[in-house]
C-alpha cells in the first residue's frame, strides 16, 4: 500500500526520525492557520499524491506568508497535478502539506528495501540527493553506497556510520545521520514497510539531519497485523474499479485496450495479456480470479469488464485446477443472461472438468466463440474486437 | 528418476485439517504419493480422512518418518510453519501459502540458512514427479511421465506448458513451481542444477515472470553450467512499470526486471525463448527432435 508524504513523515516520527514540522490541509483557509501556527517565516506547500516527480509539474511552492500559503494551497487543491509518474491523466489534488521552510545546506538520499537476491534489508545512501535515484544509478552507481544488514542482528551502529561516512557527512551531522538511519530501520521493521525512501534527507545550517521528503510503502501482506494503518489508505489514489475488484477478492488493473481479459492464475494472465499483443490486439486489462474463484466472483469479475467502456470484446481463459471448468461456466452463464452482454465473448477453458464446462456453455445457448488453444482464442477475440 | 520427489518420498500435511489441506492430501494419496500423516496444532492424536494428526512436525516425523512436508497454513503462521519443519529435519518443505509477509519470510529463509532443508515457493503450486508422486495442487491428470523438466514462477501457466508437451506427446521428469513472491527457498537455478544432474530429464522448460534478476541470473548459470537443452516463456511483456501484476514479486521497477531483458539474457545463453506462450509445447519438441545433436546427446553424457 502507498501513502502519502505526510502520513509518511507521521509515522516515521513515531519511531523518532526527524522531520520538518507541518500539517496536512484541505482548504486554503486551513494553510493559512497552518502557516500562522509555524510562526514567522517561509513555509512549503506541497501536493499530496501517490506520485513522486511533484516539483516538477508544479506541485511544491513556498510562501512567505500565511495569504500568499493561502492562495497557493487554493490553487493547488482541486488541480490536475501531471508528473513523470502520474501518467497523462495526472492526479486530483485533494490536499496538502503546510511545511516550515528550512535553511538547507546539504541534500542527501537514503533508501531501506529488501533485496531478493540477497533476501536480506539493503540500505542505500547517497550524497547524490534531491535527484531521481534511478538516474543516478544508471548513470554513476558509484555514487550509491549500499549495506546489506543481518536480518537476525539488524542494522549494526556501525553500518550507519559508514554509511554516513560514505555520504560525506563528518562530526555532529554524521552522528545524527547515522542515528537517523537505526531509526528508519526500527520504523522499516515495525510498519512492515517494503520500502522507505527519504530524498532528500537534509543537513541543514544548523547542522540538523531531518527527512525533507519521505516516501513509505506497506506491505499489503503483513496488513493483517497493522489494523491501525488500514485508514492511511486513500482511495481517491485508486482506479474505481480496482477498488470494486479488490472487494471480491479479484486482482484487477486497468489498462488501455480494447480487449477485456478474465483469467486464473497472475502468470497465466499476463501471458494471455502478452498473447493478444502478439495478435495484434491491445489487453484491456489484468484480471486474475485466483485459483478457487466461486461462481459468484465469476459474475463479479465479468461486471467489472463490462463496466470499462473501451472494452470490444471479452476473452476468458481458464487453466482449471482448483477451479473446475463447470464452476467456471455457472458464473458466465449467470453474468450473461443477468448482465445483458452485448460484446463478444471467447472462452477457452481446459482442465479439470472441461467436458461438463463445455457442454454447459453449449447448452445455454449463450452467444459466444470457443477456442481450443490459447494461440487460437487471442487471434478469434482480436478479430471481434477490430470488428466491433 | 526424477528430481525431488519420487515414488519414496514420505509426505507430511502442514495445516491437514484445514478445507485446502484436507483436499490436496487425498488428491496426493490418491495419486499415488505415501502421505504419512498431518500436523495441526491441538489436533494432535486424532486421525483426519483415514490420515493421523500431529500436533508438531517433530512428533510427526518421529513417528512416520517423513521426508518431505506440504504446507496449507494461513498466511499469518506460515513462515513459522516452515521454521518448524526445517527444526524437525524435513529434507523438504513445499510452503502453497500465499500471502506471507516479506519480513516473516526474510526471517525463515535466514532461519533455513545453513540447515539441511530445501524450501520450494512460497505461494508456490508446489511439485510433481509424474505418475510417482505430488506435492501440491498441480493437477495430476494434465501430467504424463516422461523427459522433460519443468521450473516455473507462476501455477496455472505452469499447467498450460504442461499440457502443451502431454499434448504432443513429451512427458515430464518433475513439474515444479517456485513461486512469484519476491523472497522464496529454491530458485531458478537451484532446480536447473538439479535437472542438469538428473539422467532421465532430456531438456528443461524454464518460465518467468517480470520482475526482480531471478531470470538474468538463471540464464548466466545455463551458459555456464547447462548442457540440456532449455526453452523458456516470460511472461509480463505487455505489462505497464510499475504495477504490480498479482504475484508480490512480478512488478517492473527502476527500470529492472522487464520481459525484453529477461528474453535477451535467455536468449544470449543459447535457451530458445517463444514469444507466445502458446509456442512452449512446441519448441521443446524441435529441441528435442533426434537431429539436434548437440542438445541430446549432451543430455545423455550429462548422466555418466
């Protein structure tokens, strides 16, 4: 799960990880309260949204007073913020985060994640802050420092003193630096994050060490066990429809296509995606109904792809273990007598009780094609699909 | 032969009397594999479907000699789960979860570190020797014994490659799924080094998916270490970066982890990679025909 930058920061300050003050705010008359309660001086309006790239399309100004805050956060909230990682449509932005201005004198980047290969935490420092880190690797790895930490020890005071070493910080700055990364992994291991980035980490005039920005995303597995972190969800960040799908347990995204795609299994349903590209077809999303999809989720799944107007035609392709063929007919028969489906459909169904499935679909009467081979299903829909 | 497992093996249930335990245990046993018992936490004693019940895995082994377990645990005590059958010897441990967190997992697989057990998945379909025994939900009927080895990060794509080659006639060694998630026991390479030893498989199927250098890696160990011939599927070429596409480890991002990458390292590495997934039956087969040599008769050196 992502969250925003300010739920971010709040709970990093929970673990002791310092952090500029500020609030987050809906309205331009709460960032100028905002504003007043940070005293004299500077302050950051900064757009809130599951998105990084934010200063570039307009999404951080400063203000030198609470009217000016004001008037910028009026601007701000309601706007479409496009960035390098929003995509063209952009997001809506419904709030914002009222942050003191700081004297900065060094910008830095820490990253914490869990390495597969080494299937232990890494943490990544960088003197290279402020900047896209992805462009830094690429360009000069060098300048990305790494540390492989014990999982049964955790990060040793060591470590995060070389790591500061290794970012150019010395006395006071790499003390705290170095204090501020066993907080991060403190945090990193309570919230049962999957990454924490802060860039920039900063070393102000001052010689103070505070996370600027901080990015943190949860480990939707562990969600169990976080039942107070549930509400950092922000589902105004989430396609509707995905929403809709999660809620019956489906795996859904969102593509650009035209051809809808019902599949079980996420391997099966990005080849059956990858298959309808080969045959010249664009998916029009990712659906997968998982192993043991009831009748019931079937007809939910198939409501979901039709409820995405770009969709021309429907291809279902099932690979039956658990989930047997004739269960998998039930719920097509249902969804479409009940929904009124006006596209076509191509079905491909093999395994476990694929006879039965087959005969159902036939008996229904149900207006729709029947493939064999993957190969042969992907080429019928996008044929449909160009048709319609 | 076969890898992993065989007509010998002793199967133990993790989480036997639970709805999926309870069904894969007696689709396994009725497949022929010798399922020895179950282990559920405070249903030690009993006896479940005609199976008995042990409260721990160490009880268990102790008293049925198992070798290998299959876990059907919820997500929450899953890793703990693991732990406790590497603690109690089993040589191996097939984990079906889905949905563990990461950090339980980081913290098995250290646990697993220097201790004698292989792991398979998580969230994995688990294995099949076919026609010797199974553990896990790929179904049996769709396999046929044979010379072809399987390794796989997803389930049912797995059983679609699977079918294609019983289709066509080519049966399998051991059908085995790893599992999507981004921290799992056996990798890639850990199975092609044991389909390589293995005299009865003849060439490998090897299907990935986006995300993570399991795939990069794989293919540097084929050009160094893999005679048999070796055809390959990634699946994810048509997916969108960063997003994450149902498996936790099957996403793209900072640019690392995509399919064209993936494809080409194979490919440099001499594996015949399709492009559709509908291809893998039949490239194995042009792989496998007498006149490739080379892939054949390296296949059968590789034993002696």
């Amino acid at each position: 799960m992502k969250i925003h930058e300010y739920q971010a920061k709040a709970l990093l300050t929970r673990y002791g990880v310092t952090t500029p003050r500020g609030a987050p705010v809906f309205s331009a008359a709460e960032a100028a309260e905002a504003t007043e309660r940070l005293g004299a001086g500077r302050v950051v309006v900064k757009a809130q949204i599951h998105a990084g790239g934010r200063g570039k399309g307009g999404g951080v100004k400063v203000a030198d007073d609470p009217a000016t805050a004001a008037r910028i956060a009026g601007e701000m909230i309601g706007m479409t913020l496009v960035t390098v990682q929003t995509g063209p449509a952009g997001r809506v932005v419904s709030r914002v985060l009222i942050e003191e201005g700081l004297d900065i004198a060094t910008e830095l980047y820490l990253g914490l994640l869990i390495d597969r290969a080494e299937q232990k935490p890494l943490f990544m420092a960088s003197a290279a802050g402020g900047m896209d880190i992805e462009q830094v690797a690429a360009d000069t790895p060098e300048l990305i420092h790494k540390v492989h930490i014990d999982p049964g020890l955790g990060l040793a005071a060591f470590q995060a003193r070389g790591l500061a070493e290794a970012i150019g910080l010395t006395g006071v700055p790499a003390r705290k630096a170095a204090a501020l990364m066993e907080r991060v992994y403190a945090a990193f291991l309570a919230v049962d994050a999957s990454m924490i980035e802060i860039n920039p980490l900063v070393v102000t005039g001052a010689g103070d060490v505070l996370a600027l920005d901080a990015k943190v995303t949860l480990d939707d597995n562990a969600s169990f066990r976080h039942a107070d972190l549930a509400d950092l969800r922000d589902l105004a960040e989430e396609e509707p429809l995905e929403i809709e799908a999660s809620k019956h347990e489906l795996n859904y995204i969102r593509l650009d296509g035209t051809i809808g795609c019902m599949v079980n299994g996420a391997g099966l349903a990005m080849a059956t995606m990858d298959i309808i590209k080969l045959a010249g077809g664009e998916p029009a999303n990712f659906l997968d109904v998982g192993g043991g999809a009831s009748a019931e989720q079937i007809k939910s799944a198939f409501q979901i792809l039709l409820s995405d107007s770009k969709v021309k035609a429907v291809l279902i392709n099932i690979f039956g273990g658990i989930l047997r063929c004739d269960i998998l007919a039930e719920g097509v028969i249902a969804a479409v007598t009940q929904l009124g489906v006006d596209v076509p459909v191509v079905i491909r169904m093999e395994g476990t009780n694929v006879d039965e499935g087959k005969r159902m679909i036939k008996e229904s009467g149900l207006k729709c094609s029947t493939a064999d081979s993957m190969g042969e299903a992907a080429d019928v829909v996008v044929g449909l699909a160009a048709g319609a | 032969m076969a890898i992993l497992i065989d007509a010998r093996t002793r199967l133990l249930v993790q989480g036997l009397t639970g709805r999926e335990g309870t069904f894969h245990a007696r689709q396994a046993a009725d497949y022929g594999t010798t399922v020895v018992g179950g282990v559920t936490p405070g249903k030690g004693g009993s006896t479940h479907d005609g199976f008995p019940v042990f409260n721990t895995v160490e009880s268990a082994v102790r008293a049925t000699g198992a070798d290998a377990s299959v876990l059907f645990v919820p997500p929450s005590v899953a890793a703990d789960a693991v732990m406790e059958a590497a603690d109690a010897g089993v040589a191996l441990i097939v984990c079906i979860t889905e949905g563990i967190p990461t950090l339980d997992m980081m913290r098995a697989l250290a646990f697993l570190d220097g201790r004698t057990s292989r792991l398979i998945g998580p969230n994995c379909p688990g294995l099949i020797s076919p026609d010797r025994a199974k553990a896990g939900i790929i179904p049996g009927h769709i396999c046929r014994e044979g010379r072809v080895g399987i390794v796989s990060k997803s389930g049912t794509l797995t059983y679609e490659a699977i079918h294609q080659l019983t289709r066509l006639g080519l049966g399998q060694t051991t059908c085995l799924g790893i599992g999507g998630d981004p921290l799992i026991g056996t990798s890639f390479i850990d199975a092609l080094e044991l389909f390589e030893a293995d005299d009865d498989t003849e060439a490998v199927v090897l299907i990935g998916e986006i995300g993570g250098t399991a795939e990069e890696d794989a293919a540097a160990f084929i050009r160094a270490s893999v005679r048999k011939p070796v055809v390959g599927f990634i699946a994810g070429q048509t997916a969108p970066p960063g997003r994450r596409m149902g498996h936790a480890g099957a996403i793209i991002s900072g640019g690392q982890g995509t399919a064209a990458e993936k494809m080409a390292a194979l490919s440099a590495a001499g594996v015949t990679v399709v492009n559709s997934p509908s291809e893998i039956g039949a490239a194995v087969a042009a792989r496998l025909k007498p006149e490739d040599g080379v892939g054949v008769a390296a296949g059968t050196q590789s034993g002696v």
